[in-house]
C-alpha cells in the first residue's frame, strides 16, 4: 500500500513539473527594444518572444502613459531610458511581479502617440510598436518652411530631385553576400546627392537621410510637396536564382495606375459631391482628365527611365544591363513628377555583390544616374501620353462593363426565378439536403436562390423559396 502512495506522489510530482514546463514555455520574454526617429515620427519596438498579450494605455496624474504585457519577462527586473528628443522624454520597462512587464513612457505636450501589437511572420518576430507623431503645430511650421524654400527654388529655375532610399529601418530590404540594402542605398542615395548638389542647376533632397523606415506613400508626397522635378527610387536586388544579374529601372505599369486613377476619381468626387446625388457625366470627365494626366506622367517617366538605364549602362560596364521593365510599385503612384525606380543589381549573384561593393564602381553608378536624370531634365523630351496605358483602360473599362452586364443579367434571371418559385416552411427534422430532394430541385439552386450556403443553420418555421422545376 505505501509503495502504490509513493508511485502515486511520483506520477503527481511528474504530472506538475510538465505542466510547470509547458507553462514555463508559454510565457514570454522581452528580447530587444530598440528606437526609430526621423523628422516626423519615432517607433519605439518591443521584441517579444511570443505573441504578446497587452492591456490597453493608461495615463498617470503626471501626464505619463503606461501599458501592461502579461505572461512576459523582463530580465533586468526594471530599465529606465532617459531618451530626451522631441517624441519621446522618458522610456521605463519594469517587472510587475512574475509574470507582467509594464512599460512606462512620457511624451512631450503634442506628440500623438499609439501602441500597435504586429504577429511575427517569415522576416520577423512579434512585436509591440509604439508609435509617435510630431504635433500638429510643428508640422505645419516645417511644411510652410519647406514651401517658402520650394518657391525660392523655383523662381531660380532649379530643378529639385527627390531621392528615394528604399527600406531602412525596421525594414532591412534584402541582406546577401555582406550587403544590406537598406544601408547601401543610403550610401549611394548620399553619393547621388553630391553630384546633384554640386551642380547649382539641381536641388537634391533624400526622402529619408538615417536609419528609419518611411511608409510607401509618404516617399512619394515628401516629393510632391517639394514640387520635385523627379523621383528616384533608389535599390538593391534579390533573386533565389543566383545566376540572374544586372541593374534594372522601373516606371510605372499600366495595372498599377489604374488602380491609382480609380482611388484619385473617387477623392475627387468626395470632395466635390457633398449632395450625395450622382452625377455620371461629371465623373466621366474628372477620371477622362485624371487618366489622361496620369497618362503624360508616365510617358516622362518613361523617357527619364530610358535615359538612367542608357547612362547607368554606359558608366558602369561591368553591371550588365537587364533594361527598362514596368511594374505597379507604389512608390511610382504619382501624378504630379515622373518617377522611376533604379535596382541597381543583383546582391545575390555574386559578380553583381562584387560590383556593387566596389567603392569606384559605386561612384560610377551615382555619376550615371546623374547624368541620366541631367539628360532628361534639360534636354527636350517627347511630349504626349503613354499608349499602351491608355489602351489597357480601354480593355479594362471593356472587361468591367462586360462583368457588369453579366452580374445584371445573373441579377434578372434570379429575380425572375424568385417570382416563380414556391415557398416551404421548414418542419423538425428537415434539412437544407433534404428540403431539396423532397421537392425534386438541385440543392445547388435552392442555396443560390436562397442566398445561403450549405453551412446555414435552418430553424423550423423559417421559410424557404424553393426554385420552379
């Protein structure tokens, strides 16, 4: 009897430590905090071992903000962060007991400051991001600053470039064979802006010009604002094919705009069309004028690609040219300045790698999108629209009209059926399968002129159409 007492302690023994094990394992831990700033917002970004529960922000008499991450570690028990910048003055992460982590931080009077909790995928882990924004008032004085010098600019006939270094950030774009592209564009977005800047025809100006990471749509209106004169959107590649190389530039594709035009038309007719009345001839014209806009941008776009692709080839011989392509980034959406997107080569070939990182040929390919974009914005160009994108308008205008008309004449026939159908009021033990075959119709039919599915709960008493044989 004592032994059939100790085995039963041991199996309970055993039973605890395992589920103290499984339970061990399910709590997380906090692995990096680490802080992003450029001139319009910070991040502050939690890493956290697994998907994080977090209570919602509180705010303390003192004006300081405070959230909760339950099951969570914090190894060295409490940090305090003085950061003293303009988002963000104090940052404090301490252990609130065993299992909870609290994050304290003040802002300064203005800043706008949210808290996302982002799942992790195949790049990255989970995290919890605190999201700042500059006060409104700030933003305002640094747009009326940024106007003041666009306008001087412009009366001096300068062309103004805005050049794009892609990723950067939380956002590390491509890292192969010792090259990170968010950290390589940056070098050859800097290089690119030496050559702008010494030239007194140009004003070069880098959409981002530190470790930060700006959202796709704010690149393309840092350049709008600054009335540039061109986009670059600077790159890296990366292919699992490891033998495909060369440099490539982007322009615009026609599925890409469309989708642009189509958001564009629908903001305009939001802002015009207070009545709620519709008016079709209205809206034909605006997206008529829309699309014909977006049209003559991407025929410069076009130009101003061919003439970087032509250049960029011609300065750097060694880096084979893979030519110029289309493609709907969103970074090209604009309508207000040809845009183009250059990738300079393939980090995953190993001949490209070994261009790329060679500091002369670094400063020849910065020399020859110099000269490309120099080639386009002062010699004469080709004015006119881009044809191949006002013919897939016309196609996809067609294919919308033709899906159209078929969903109305789908609409019909069913509108017809339901005036010929019968109704069945459901009884205990019926079912959809069985209502079906009792009146000798298809399910298939019954469900679709139900507007149900084949998961749809019946209830008896309700009261079915049953489709006319």
């Amino acid at each position: 009897m004592r032994n059939k007492i100790i085995l039963k302690l041991l199996l309970i023994l055993l039973f605890l430590s395992s589920f103290a094990v499984v339970f061990a394992a399910e709590d997380g831990r906090i692995t990096d905090i680490r802080f992003w700033q450029s001139p319009e917002e910070a991040q502050v970004v939690l890493d956290i071992s697994i998907v994080p529960r977090v209570s919602p922000v509180s705010r303390l008499k003192d004006g300081t903000l405070y959230f909760d991450i339950n099951n969570c570690m914090f190894r060295p028990g409490r940090q305090r962060y003085p950061m003293q910048n303009p988002f963000l003055e104090v940052l404090t992460v301490q252990q609130i007991g065993a299992e909870i982590v609290r994050v304290f931080f003040r802002v300064p009077t203005g800043v706008e400051a949210k808290t996302f909790v982002l799942p992790g995928n195949a790049s990255k882990g989970n995290r919890i991001v605190i999201f700042l924004k500059e006060p409104q008032s700030q933003l305002i004085k640094r747009r009326s600053a940024e106007l003041t010098e666009v306008n001087r600019l412009k009366a001096e006939n300068v062309k103004i470039i805005v050049l794009d270094p892609g990723h950067g950030g939380e956002d590390p774009g491509t890292r192969t064979n010792g090259i990170i592209e968010k950290n390589y564009v940056m070098t050859m977005g800097k290089l690119l802006k030496a050559y702008f800047d010494r030239d007194p025809r140009f004003k070069a100006v880098l959409t981002r010009d530190g470790d930060y990471i700006i959202p796709l749509q704010r690149r393309r209106e840092i350049a709008e604002q600054l009335g540039a004169d061109a986009f670059i959107s600077l790159h890296a590649n990366y292919n699992s094919r490891k033998v495909i190389r060369g440099a490539e530039i982007y322009y615009e594709s026609p599925r890409g705009a469309v989708g642009e035009a189509e958001r564009l038309v629908a903001e305009t007719e939001n802002q015009v069309d207070f009545s709620g009345e519709t008016n079709n001839n209205h809206t034909q014209d605006v997206k008529r004028e829309i699309v014909e806009r977006q049209a003559a941008v991407m025929n410069k776009s076009r130009q101003l690609a061919e003439r970087v692709e032509l250049q960029l080839g011609a300065s750097v011989v060694e880096l084979p040219s893979r030519g110029v392509k289309r493609a709907g980034f969103k970074v090209l959406h604009s309508m207000a300045m040809p845009s183009v997107l250059v990738e300079f080569g393939y980090t995953s070939n190993l001949l490209d790698a070994a261009v790329l990182k060679n500091y002369n040929a670094r400063t020849r390919m910065a020399q020859g999108v110099y000269l490309g974009v120099r080639d386009f914005l002062l010699n004469p160009i080709e004015e006119g629209l881009d044809t191949s994108y006002l013919e897939y308008i016309k196609s996809d205008e067609a294919n919308k009209k033709a899906l159209a008309q078929k969903r109305k004449a789908a609409q019909a026939k069913k509108d017809a059926n339901k005036k010929k159908a019968s109704r069945y009021q459901v009884k205990a033990g019926d079912s959809l399968s069985k209502i079906a075959s009792k009146n000798g119709v298809p399910l298939a039919r019954l469900l679709n002129l139900n507007n149900i599915t084949s998961k749809h709960i019946i209830k008896v008493g309700d009261t079915l159409l049953i489709p006319a044989k």
